[in-house]
C-alpha cells in the first residue's frame, strides 16, 4: 500500500502539476525517471525515488507512506516499466 502521506501531513498539491506531489512523483518515476540510468523502472527503484522527490518538492512537508520492501526474489525485483 502506497499513500501520498503520513500521519498528521497534508497531501500538498500545485498548480503547474495539475495534481499533487505524490501523483506527480508516481507518474514521473512510471514514465522512467525512477529507472536511475537503467531500462527499467523496478519496484524497489520506484519506492526510493517517490518518497524522495515527494520530500523535495514539499520541502520536506510531505511524507508518503511507502513500506521498504527488502530482500531478493521475485517480487523485490518485479519490473514495473521499461524505460
């Protein structure tokens, strides 16, 4: 379960994006920016990369809830979106 904040945080939307901080970061990192320099957007990339740049464009406002899954396999390394 991904969710765009966290506890007592407000879901922070802009103008110029046309939709929050979280969706942004989401779709962004779907359309390849999550794959740090490799083909493919994995799950494990996409977490790192929408928590972060949540942070940064909220100034560190905002926090989304994003369980870290770790370990191998699988489902760790299941492949979301080719760049």
């Amino acid at each position: 379960v991904l969710a765009s904040s966290s506890g007592g945080d407000y879901s922070i939307e802009n103008p110029e994006w046309g939709h929050g901080a979280f969706s942004k970061a989401l779709i962004d990192g779907l359309g390849g920016e999550a794959a740090y320099k490799k083909s493919v957007v994995k799950l494990s990339f996409l977490q790192d990369y929408v928590r972060d740049t949540v942070r940064e464009l909220t100034d560190n406002a905002q926090t989304p809830t994003i369980p870290k899954i770790s370990g191998s396999g699988e489902f760790f390394e299941l492949v979301l979106a080719k760049k």
